[in-house]
C-alpha cells in the first residue's frame, strides 16, 4: 500500500474501526504536514486519490519496523 494511490472507500476498509469522520481528520492532517497528497477529481460522486509525498515515504522504514515490532509483540502476548 506505501507505493499506490488509494481511495477514501479503500483507506476504510484497511481500517475498519476508524469512523468516517476520523480519517477524513487524520488524512487532513497528514495532507497539512505534507506526508501524503490528495486529489480531486471534478466528477460527481467526487472522487479522491491519496498517494504518499517523496517526504512521506521518508517514513516507510520506520513504519516497517513498528510493524515487525508489533507483530512481535503480539506473538508474545497471546
């Protein structure tokens, strides 16, 4: 997922306990710190695309590793 564009509807479905409401806030956020980029589309429905900046894939090793971290931990705390 760290190198597609994704839409809101598929970003929800990788996060199924995030409300509407919180990822629309998140990715907004994320937007404004310039970790990913949105686009627009004029059509109706609307449509948008999130995709990671250069800087935000900056990010990629670091999150790879808390991944493996978690997993790790997870496999201890059973």
């Amino acid at each position: 997922m760290k190198h597609k564009i994704c839409r809101f509807s598929e970003l929800q479905r990788y996060m199924p306990g995030c409300s509407r409401r919180m990822l629309a806030l998140q990715l907004n956020e994320l937007e404004a710190d310039n970790i990913i980029s949105k686009k627009v589309y004029p059509v109706i429905p609307p449509k948008t695309e999130y995709s990671l900046t250069a800087f935000g894939k900056t990010l990629t090793p670091l999150i790879n590793e808390m991944n493996t971290w978690g997993e790790m931990y997870n496999q201890i705390h059973r």
